[in-house]
C-alpha cells in the first residue's frame, strides 16, 4: 500500500506529461514542469531546513520556492537527467515545435540550443545501443533525432507517423537499451539504434492515460504499474494478475507520475502531480503491510463484481434447469427447438474471402460462418481490436432472414493480422434459448488483397524487384502503393528470415508527387528565411523609433512624438500580419517535411537490415546537400554500397 508523506499546491498549472524531477546541484532534487505562457518552473523547497526539521508533510510553499524559467515558445516536452556524466548533476532539457534546450540549472546557462526542423514531441535521455555518450533523443515530425552533451547530432533515423512518446530499455535482454517509439498511427516501434527490430499494432484506447511509471508499493522486489488517468484517479495495478491493488483521486487530471527522494531521508517517494499544480508523495508499504492492500473503496468494488458473477451463474444454473426439463418433455412432444436445444453433433463452420464490391457496396473481406445442419444463426457477436467502433460488432438478422449461414463484411483500416473472437448464437426459428458457441479466427495481414492476372490491362506502373535465395529466386511485386510494397517485403523477409535484402524499385507517380512536396519544401524555407530578415530589420526600426519617440517627449515637440507612435502602430500591426503568414509558413513546412521524412521512411521499409539503414542515412544526406537527383537515385536503387 502507498502511504501519503506530502502535499504540496502550487500557485501553477502544470501541462499534461511534462513533469521531471532531477538533481540540478547533484544533490537535491527538484521538481520541473511546464506551465502556461511558454515557461517552465522549477521547484526547489530545500533551502529552507526548517521543512526537514518538522514531520514530513510540506506546508503551502513560499514563493521562494519556485523558479520560473522563460522560454518564449509553447513547450511541447520536458525531462531531466545526466546529459555530460563528467559534471555529476542533471541537466533539464526543454523542447519545444522549432527548438530543443539543453539548460544547465545550476550554472543559469545553456549546455546548448539546437534548432530541429521536425520539433520536439517527446523526449527522453538516456544511453542508446552502442553509442557510448547519453542521448537526448526528440521524437517530431516522423523523425527521430539525438544529441550529446555538446548538441552534436550523433542520432537520426525515420518512423511512420508523427511520434507522441518514446522510453529506453533493454528490449532483447542483451545489456544494451533499445528504444520503443509510440506514433499517431497508434504503432509502437523498437528502434536498436537505427534499426528497427520488433513492431506492434495498438488501438485507439477510449480513457486517456496521462502517464505511467513502475514502481515498487508493496515491497516485494517487484515493481507495480502505476498509471495516471485524464479523470484525477490514480491507481496501481498488480503486476502478476492486473488487479488494482490501489488508487487515490486528485480534483483535476494527472499532469504526471514520477520517482524521487524529495524528503531526502533516503527513500525514494512515489510523486503525482496533477494539472492545477496539486503534487502528492507517497512511500510503499512494508512487508507487513502486503496483504492489506485494498482500501474500502477497492473491496466494495471486488463486492460488486463477485455480486454480478453470482448473478450470471444463477441466470446460467436456470438456464440448464429449463432444458433439462425440456428433455424430459422430449418424448412426449417434439418442441425440441423451442427450448432452443439442438443437435449434439453440430458444428460451426467458418470461412474468409475477398469481395471486390459493387457500385453500392466497397471491396471488402468477407467472413462466412455456417452450420452444418439445419439450425440456424439468430446473432452474431464479434470482437476485435482496432477493426470497430468500440471494438466489437453485432450482426442481428430479421426474422424473415434466418438460415444456416451469414455473411459479414470487414473492412481492417491496416495490413495487420487481426484475432477475431465469436460468439455466435446457433438454434431454430421457434427457439427462445440458444446454444452459443465461441472460437476465435484470425484475420490474416494481407486479407484485404486479391491477385490479379499477369496479362490484366490495369497492371500497375510501379513495382519492386529483388533477389532471396528460395526456389524462387527472382521476385517482382507489381504495385502502385508503396506501402503495401514495404509491407509484402518485410512479411517475406519475416517468413524466410532474411537478414538483408537489398532492392531495384520504381513509384513514378508516387516520386513525381515527392519532387513537387521538395519543392515546395524549397520555397517554405526561402519564405522563412525572408520573413526571419524582415522581422530583425523591424525589430531595429522599432528600437529606433522608440528612442527617437522619447527624445521627442523630452523636447516637448508632441507632434513629432505623435508621428513617431504612429508609424510604430502601423510597424507593430505589419510584425503581427508577418507574424501570422510566419505561423501558416511554419505549418505548411511541416506539413511537407512530414511527407519527405515518410518517403525516406518508405523507401527504407523496401529494403531489409543494412541496405535499409544505408538507405536512409544516404538519402538524409541528399536531402541536407539538395542533391535531388541523387535522392530519386537512392530511392530507386539504394547505395553502391548496399
């Protein structure tokens, strides 16, 4: 059980996620968080001895206490931790769309401040593969990208989709850490450096979990998940069985969960903070205290829950009572399918299929489930992840449309294999009882595909062609997606366990769009670099204008006073017409960086283990040199060294 040591109220809004707690000095740790207005402050009570001196419960801390650092830009992520292992201290790394902070607490100075083109959406700092030094690794704009103590970019590779959470560990139990990456695309991806060695599908979850740490509550040697939620509530769950084995609630949603000795007494305290700037610590529970985990709140639950599982076996119990004594009735009458009982040997019989659609109905897979007799199917229930609304679907025919066999259409949004679980309800027409029958079918990853005639008029102009060494030695898959392409590549070398594979592939149309987006990204950058030029020059004239206006108030020549703030009153509305075409400027730009890092990620997913990581570098290194033509080269081709 978690017991509560502190409380602290802060006079500041804390953003979600975006909590740190590090060791600025080397030896008292503080607590950093984001808030309103482009700032970030930093809470440090151990000044003041006095707090250690009384039991361990803060007071409403003094104004003192906090520290507000300006960072003049919407912070969009936040951490702390040893950036340069030769200093002893942790240093506070502050990113925001355009830039990433390196900021020596300490010191009040910058370790560095790098610009990064894709933002900065997550963060995290830590050691990555072989690389020797500590890594402040940004994930943004479908691109990932880490820097040394010193700001050198000693890290960069591509992901899917614009990430939104990254964490280092020990992936494949080597000693070496590897890092998980979370996307838009609702994918989390493990990167071994450059290289990535495992991915998963997830579905869109309905509560929003705000943060979760692993944490020791009960003393037993083995962390508990702790998970903070959007609604306040707090709770951690068993790491053995799933069970909440305890919870708190907090009056607005969790900003973050952290782990730190904030008492200084030798301990390390649980930490949540909450977004109106509430921040509660609490220390685990004793050996003896494991089997009293559950608070009052936790047990009427468990009540609830055994109250409701009675009452479905009660429902189950009368159920086989009624049929029992229809079988007893049996020979007297032959009202066997009203009672809903049905022959001892039926089976339900499932098959999946491709449906190329009509002008009312879209291509689709289609999943056919029949009986293998004359009963028939009153409803189906299926549940799956990530195919529908709400996970699970209900196929409930009229009566006038009963039989044996139905048809379901499945549309999966992605090319991932799927377990369908069913429950199906099987009897006659005059049944009022049902015999459910439940299995599970999966849906295979290229279900919703159909092979075409090679002499067929509507071949596609793109393909991919590659060599492996199987009985069929030379492979060309003829397609117009690109990533369906990379996704029949990775499939295979999957299958046949191919380390690397190197390819000759060509997406006409599909580059043709790509040298408009680069373009485009040309002529974003010159705007930038415009509008940056413009602002400076503005921001001296309104320097000028402004000693100039005051010389005049000085001298009492008021007219001239008056001209100068009206020409700064037209300047400061020209600065804010700038400033808004900068901000649609800065967007669009993304927007087409997006699409450039996704085609080097594409053309990666084309090639497997050093001919993809090649590709990648290389073509990041055509696109820093402008060298177009190289890129389409690299794309088509790979490098000479692959």
């Amino acid at each position: 059980m978690l017991l509560p040591v502190f409380t602290l109220k802060l006079r500041h809004k804390i953003s979600p996620r975006m909590v740190a707690i590090g060791r600025y000095d080397g030896t008292h740790p503080c607590l950093a968080a984001a808030t309103q207005a482009g700032k970030v402050f930093i809470h440090n009570p151990h000044t003041r001895s006095q707090h250690f001196n009384a039991p361990r419960v803060f007071q409403s801390p003094l104004e003192s206490d906090v520290s507000l650092l300006n960072i003049n830009q919407a912070v969009s992520c936040l951490t702390a931790g040893v950036l340069n292992p030769e200093l002893g201290y942790d240093a506070l790394l502050v990113g925001t769309q355009t830039n990433l902070l390196a900021y020596d607490v300490y010191n009040n100075s910058d370790f560095f401040y790098r610009e990064v083109a894709d933002g900065a959406n997550a963060i995290v700092l830590g050691t990555l593969g072989d690389i020797s030094s500590p890594l402040a690794i940004i994930g943004g704009n479908c691109a990932l990208q880490g820097f040394d103590h010193e700001g050198n970019d000693l890290f960069w590779t591509v992901t899917g989709d614009n990430v939104h959470s990254l964490a280092l560990c020990d992936f494949d139990s080597d000693g070496k850490k590897e890092l998980l990456v979370g996307s838009e695309d609702f994918d989390i991806r493990v990167f071994k450096e450059d290289e990535i060695v495992a991915e998963m599908t997830e579905t869109e979850s309905k509560n929003h979990a705000m943060s979760i740490h692993a944490f020791d509550l009960n003393s037993d040697g083995v962390c508990e998940l702790i998970t903070g939620w959007s609604n306040g509530k707090v709770d951690a769950r068993s790491d053995r069985t799933g069970e909440v084995i305890f919870k708190d609630n907090f009056s607005s949603a969790v900003a973050g969960v952290i782990e730190g000795d904030y008492l200084l007494d030798g301990h390390a305290q649980l930490i949540c903070c909450s977004v109106d700037g509430e921040i509660r610590g609490y220390l685990p529970g004793s050996a003896e205290m494991r089997g009293n985990l559950m608070d009052t709140s936790i047990e009427q639950d468990l009540i609830r829950e055994l109250t409701q599982k009675k009452q479905n076996l009660l429902l189950e119990l009368r159920n086989y009572e009624e049929n029992a004594k229809a079988e007893v009735s049996s020979s007297l009458n032959e009202a066997d399918g009203q009672r809903g009982i049905i022959p001892a040997n039926t089976k339900l019989h499932t098959a999946l299929s491709v449906n190329l659609g009509n002008e009312t109905q879209a291509a689709h897979a289609e999943l056919c489930i029949s009986t293998s007799n004359d009963t028939i199917i009153r409803a189906v229930l299926i549940f799956a992840e990530g195919i529908f609304l709400g996970e699970s679907h209900v196929v409930h025919p009229s009566i006038h449309s009963l039989s044996s066999s139905i048809r379901i259409p499945i549309t999966p949004p992605k090319d991932v294999p799927v377990d369908l679980h069913l429950k199906t309800f099987v009897g006659y027409r005059s049944s009022t009882q049902f015999h459910v029958f439940e299995l599970t079918r999966q849906l295979p990853r290229f279900s919703m595909y159909a092979l075409t005639s090679p002499d067929s008029a509507s071949q596609p102009l793109s393909y991919v062609n590659f060599t492996i060494a199987e009985r069929a030695q030379r492979i060309t898959v003829n397609t117009d997606d690109i990533d369906l392409a990379g996704d029949i590549i990775q499939s295979m070398a999957s299958f046949f366990a191919i380390e690397d594979l190197q390819v000759e592939a060509d997406f006409p149309v599909y580059f043709e769009e790509l040298r408009k987006v680069l373009i485009k990204v040309d002529e974003y950058h010159s705007v930038h670099q415009k509008l940056s030029a413009d602002m400076a020059d503005n921001s001296n004239l309104i320097r000028s204008l402004l000693v100039r206006a005051e010389d005049a108030r000085l001298m009492r020549d008021m007219k001239t006073m008056k001209n100068r703030y009206m020409e700064l009153y037209d300047l400061n509305k020209d600065l804010l017409n700038g400033y808004k075409i900068r901000c649609n400027n800065h967007t669009e730009l993304l927007g087409n960086l997006k699409a450039v890092n996704q085609a080097i990620q594409r053309a990666g997913r084309l090639r497997v283990g050093k001919p993809k990581n090649q590709v990648i570098t290389a073509c990041r290194d055509a696109i820093r040199s402008n060298n177009i033509n190289t890129l389409f080269r690299i794309m088509r081709v790979g490098t000479a060294s692959s």
